[in-house]
C-alpha cells in the first residue's frame, strides 16, 4: 500500500523538479543508488521494471527505504499494464510511470488514488490523460519532442504539468531550456545514474551529481 497520495507526490515533484530513474537487477546495488540519490536530496526515485523478477527486487529496495531513508518516496515505471500496476501497488509504490497511455492503468491508480503518469506524445492524449484524472503527464520521448514542444502546448493548456523524460540531462543549459519551456519536473536516468557510476561504485559522485542537479533546478524554478 502506498505510503503517500498522489497529491504529496504531485507535490513533492513539483517542489524538488527531479525524479531519478534506473533499473538494476541486485538489490544491494539498488540500494546504495537510492542512498546516494537520497544523500544528495531527492526524495522521488523511479525503479523501471525493466527485467525479470523486477517486483522482487523492487520490494526489497522499498523495504529498505521505509526503514531507513525517511521522506523518499519510492515508485515504479515502465508499466504497460493494469495487472502490473496493481501488483507494484501491493508492494508500496507510491506513483506508477508508464510508456503510454492506458485507460486500464488509470482506473486501478485512481481507484487507490495513487499517482500515475502515462507516457504521451500529442495534445491529444494529453487531454485524454488529463479526463481520465492524469497530475502530471510524462512527455515520452522527451528529446524526440523537445522543450519546443513543451512550450507550445502550455500556450492552450497552461494547466498541463509535464515531466519529461529522455533527452534530459544534468547541465544548466539543457535544464534551463526545459523549465524555461514550462515543465513542471524531469525525469533522468543513465544521464544522471551512469553505467560508469553502477560498474564503478562511485556512489559519492552520483550525490554530488544529484546535489549539483537540485541546486540546478531550484535556481531555474
């Protein structure tokens, strides 16, 4: 059962601007990444369930969050159905992200009130996501679209928050090209969680990268 409501989670992206995303299939690793994410202030993590036993994996880190890291907030993406959404729920998923747009995912969130964030590439299915009771939509893939992209549809819909993810990185020129543009956070995974950091174990870096990215954001906003 999810710790916090999608309103908290609404807020809590639109307060710190970033939501880190990665996949691993050890839990160890997993959660040495989600100390150092939470060491340099996030309090949002994306686990993409991207391989096989993805769920198992995803209960213990969230375990692991719930007793030692107070304040961060653990979700799931890459979801492509409601089955999946419902199971990662059952283990304390507190937003499920997914790579498109699904009715049937939006049904089980909202019955739970749990936040969900489809994956959109028009206006139209952002409207659509929006009637079906979307926060935040997930522009996806973001670099394909663009901060362009961003700015344009916030002209007729000035209520739509958007989180683009892909094509994002942690520099000031790319950050500030998106929140100029209007969204309301970013999601970043390997250009933020590195190969190079998981194969390394430089895990102090990937804090001061994430620090570095924050005090970014917060400046832009």
């Amino acid at each position: 059962m999810a710790k916090y409501t999608r309103i908290e989670v609404a807020m809590a992206m639109q307060q710190t601007g970033l939501v880190p995303l990665f996949f691993h299939k050890d839990p160890e690793l997993g959660k040495k990444v989600v100390k150092a994410c939470y060491d340099g202030g996030a309090r949002l993590l994306e686990f993409t369930s991207r391989g096989d036993f993805a769920h198992m994996v995803f209960e213990e880190l969230n375990q692991y969050v719930l007793k030692e890291l107070p304040g961060m907030i653990m979700g799931v993406g890459s979801v492509t159905d409601a089955a999946a959404a419902s199971l990662y729920m059952q283990l304390g998923a507190n937003f499920v992200v997914t790579p498109v747009l699904r009715e049937d995912i939006a049904v089980v969130c909202n019955r739970r009130k749990v936040l969900w964030s489809p994956g959109c590439g028009s206006l139209t299915e952002i409207a659509k996501a929006e009637e079906l009771g979307c926060e935040i939509v997930k522009l996806f893939p973001g670099g394909i679209y663009g901060p362009s992209f961003v700015k344009a549809i916030k002209g007729p819909c000035p209520w739509t928050s958007v989180m683009p993810t892909g094509g994002v990185s942690p520099t000031e020129e790319n950050l500030r090209s998106w929140f100029q543009a209007g969204v309301t956070c970013v999601g970043m995974g390997s250009q933020l969680i590195s190969k190079e950091i998981l194969e390394t174990g430089n895990f102090d870096a990937l804090s001061s990268t994430v620090r570095e990215t924050l005090d970014i954001i917060q400046n832009l906003k």
